[in-house]
C-alpha cells in the first residue's frame, strides 16, 4: 500500500471482531514499531541519540499460533519472550479506564519507557526526547496497521502502576502508551 493511503485511511478503532490476529501480523506490526532495519542495530523509528529507550511488549490475547500471554519483544533477533501466560485483556482494560476496545482488541502492543538511558547523555531533556520516540514508534505501528487491513487504536490513558503490576514489568520499564488492535467491525 502506498504511504499516502495508509496515510488517508488512518482512523482510530474502537470496535473489533471476535477474531484472532496471527502471529506473522503480530511479528510485522512489532517490527515496524521498533524492528532493527540495519546490522548496528538501528530501528524503523529514530532514537534520541541512538539510547534506544522503548521497551515493547506484546498483550496476546487472540493470537493464532500464540498462546494468550504477555511477551517482551526482543528487537536485535525479532523474537518474543514470554513473560506471563494467560489472557490480561480484561485486566489491561481495567487499568485504562474500563476502555471497552481494549477488552475487545486481539492484542495489544505496549511501550514502556526507560529514560534513564536516555537522560545518561542528554540529563533535563530526556523525558520529552522518549515520549516523542514513542510517539514515532506508534505512528509506525499506526501506519502499519492500516496496510495489514488491521484496526488500531492508541491508549494513553492507563493507570501506570497498574499496568506495570499487570504485566510484571521490571521496576525500571514505565508503561506510556500502547495500542489495541484488531480486526476491525
Ligand atoms: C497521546 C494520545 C493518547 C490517546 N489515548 C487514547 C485513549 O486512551 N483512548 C482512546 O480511545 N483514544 C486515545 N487516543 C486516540 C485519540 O482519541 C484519537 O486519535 C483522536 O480522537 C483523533 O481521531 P483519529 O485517530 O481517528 O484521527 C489517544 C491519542 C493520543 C495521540
């Protein structure tokens, strides 16, 4: 799909069909987020001076060929990681305002923030500097959405320290934005 349409038809979705993604979807979409596009280890997204601060994780609910879990993306060999088994969908919702979509969405693709990395070279700036790497990050896996014929949907709103519980992340990982996807109704 040319940029330009995928540009056009982007639109948040709220509302999704019972069905599953599959796994080689789920891989696109977290290669696009965050993927490695060259052997030093550079990514789809631009990186406050190469620190590389988001942290990616995969809520798989419905996921063909993937059991339910929560899983850490690993960017240099574009492999997952379990981390915790079984569906946190609707717990996921629960911390994010009781959000329906999220209950709804087969997966949800999450980025946590470490800005120490970050601030290590750049001190008083590196808070804004990660959350606009963020940002990149989403509109990758925006756009890419799109061009799967996926719905998507980011969420800002989330109680933090729920999610971090949820999702068993390292104390260091600051859950900031994420995005429910799925097929769309
Ligand atoms: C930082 C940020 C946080 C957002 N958080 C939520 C959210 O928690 N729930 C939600 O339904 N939409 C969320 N959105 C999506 C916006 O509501 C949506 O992009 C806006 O209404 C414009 O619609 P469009 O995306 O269809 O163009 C968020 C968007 C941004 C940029």
């Amino acid at each position: 799909m040319p940029l330009a349409n995928a540009l056009q038809r982007r639109r948040s979705v709220r509302e999704f069909r019972p069905e599953p993604v599959n796994l080689a979807e789920a891989g696109q979409l977290l290669w696009a987020a965050q993927g490695t596009t060259s052997s030093d280890g550079k990514r789809t997204a631009p990186s406050a001076g190469g620190t590389y601060p988001l942290e990616t994780y995969l809520v798989a609910g419905q996921v063909d060929g993937l059991a339910a879990g929560v899983y850490h993306y690993r960017p240099a060999t574009h492999e997952l990681a379990l981390m915790t088994e079984g569906d946190v969908r609707g717990a996921l919702a629960a911390a994010s305002m009781n959000q329906e979509c999220v209950r709804q969405g087969a997966i949800a693709i999450l980025f946590a923030t470490v800005v120490a990395r970050t601030a290590a070279k750049y001190a008083g700036s590196a808070g804004g500097y990660v959350d606009m790497e963020a940002g990149h990050a989403a509109q990758n896996l925006s756009l890419q959405a799109v061009a799967l014929d996926l719905g998507a949907v980011m969420i800002g709103a989330m109680d933090e320290a729920a999610v971090a519980k949820l999702l068993q992340l390292p104390a260091e990982h600051r859950p900031r934005y994420y995005a429910t996807l799925g097929r769309p109704k």
